[in-house]
C-alpha cells in the first residue's frame, strides 16, 4: 500500500480521537477522505473549517450537508473561511451573531461583498441589541460602522467609542461639535485622555452651545487668538462665555505665552 493510499485509509477509518489530532494539521485530501469518516462529528467539521488548508470542494461538502449546517458553530467556520464559494457564504452570513459578524466585516481577507454584507447586518441590528452589547461592539467596531454608531444616543455607548483605535479626530471634532449631542458626552470627550489633547476636539466642544460652561471655560486659553475672537464674535455663544473671551484677549501676559507657543 502506497503512502497516499495509507494516509487515505487513515482518514477514512480514524478513530475520533484520532481525528481531532490530526484535522488541524492536515492536507486538502485527508481533509476530503475525513469527510467519508463514519466518525466524523460536528466538532470534526468545527476543526476542517479552521484549517486553512481547507479546499473548495472540501467547504462545498460540508456546507451541502443539512446536519451539519444546522450546526452554528459550522455556520460561522463556513462563512469566516476564505476558501467558501461566495454564495454560500453570503446565505449564512445572516445566522450569525454580532460577534462574529464584527469579525467578518473586520477581515480584509474576506470577499468585499460578504463584509459590506457584515455591516449592513450589524447595522440594522444595532437598535435591537441591549445596551451592554452595543458597549462591547462600540469597542470593536470597524470603521464602516462608526458613523452608525455616532448616531447613538446613549452615553455609555458614545463613552466606549471613544476607546476604538478606529475612530478618528474629525469623528470625535464633528460629534464634539454636534449641538444634539447630550452634555455628558461632551463632558466625556473633554476628558478623554486621547481626544482632550486634540486642538481640533477642543475648539469643537468650545464651540458647542450645550457644552458645559466650565467644560468650554477650561479651553479658552489654549486656543489661538482668531478661533477666540471667532468665539466671542458668535451669536450663539452664551453671554458668560463671551465675556471670558475678551478677558482672555485682553491679557498682555496670555497673549505673550500664547505668541511663544503658536
């Protein structure tokens, strides 16, 4: 018996046990022998799916058996699997969870369709999500969602945004900015270690009319002397707001500093 022949056989007559050591680990037909394994088991399937040696024809067998199909964890490992016809992949993506449709629409990898298909899923889901979902996902989500998620409402959900290594500074100026954008989450992005050292984010929030007076108060002289005089000058900016504007214009001392530094 030749070695082909023999590592066929394997495959085809392994124990469970022997299959679970061997899946992760192995080629495109022992791979497709497995398959034929009287053995084989939802977990089995689970451990071709994350092999990457995994063919086409491999992933079309499996997704074209109903028992394991049914199986979500088979699901997943069909539609995260690079090698899965397009169609099948675009079919199941819809069963899965926001988890992993973050990751699916996170895969650069992936077949552009299925991802913008990703988000377009998890965008729609979003309203249904609870609130603790929605601050886990603001943590993780991919740039094509961000601007959905800016639209929230919820604080809690706007304050973990803030922690997203996608988000960028014209995001957080445009919602510091934001006159619907509630007083406690501009009080967030004032604080935030990354985005409170931001020139940008910080005359937005200065700016905004339903920033917290003290929040705006504490900017002032760490702006240039025109977006200051743009300030004062505004109609919408509140009477006490103005004042400390010309007040800080007219310190001889700040406006010393203040040529140093800019």
């Amino acid at each position: 018996m030749t070695e082909p022949e023999s590592r066929t056989l394997s495959a085809k007559k392994a124990s469970a046990e022997e299959l679970i050591r061997s899946l992760p680990e192995a080629g495109p037909a022992y791979l497709m022998d497995a398959l034929e394994n009287p053995e084989i088991g939802e977990e089995h399937v689970v451990l071709i799916l994350r092999n990457r040696a995994a063919t086409e024809p491999v992933l079309r067998k499996i997704a074209g058996n109903p028992r394991w199909v049914r199986a979500y964890d088979v699901k997943a490992g069909l539609v995260m699997h690079r090698r899965t016809p397009h169609h099948t992949a675009l079919n199941l993506a819809k069963f899965l969870f926001w988890r992993d449709l973050a990751r699916v629409a996170d895969d650069w990898f992936l077949f552009p369709p299925l991802r913008r298909l990703a988000e377009k899923v998890l965008s729609d889901r979003i309203p249904e999500m609870a609130v603790g979902e929605k601050i886990a996902f603001a943590r993780i989500a991919g740039r094509g969602l961000i601007p959905r998620l800016l639209e929230e409402r919820d604080t809690p959900v706007l304050e973990a945004l803030l922690w997203n290594g996608r988000l960028t500074e014209q995001d957080v100026s445009r919602k510091a900015g934001d006159a619907a954008t509630p007083p406690e989450t501009l009080a967030a992005i004032a604080q935030h270690p990354r985005w409170s050292g931001c020139y940008g984010v910080r005359v937005a929030l200065a700016r905004n009319p339903r920033a917290p007076l003290p929040l705006s108060l504490g900017f002032l002289t760490r702006m240039t002397v025109s977006d200051l005089e743009a300030l004062a000058d505004n109609p919408e900016t509140p009477q006490a707001l103005k004042l400390a504007c010309e007040r800080v214009l007219s310190d001889e001392a700040w406006r010393r500093r203040h040529d140093e530094e800019f």
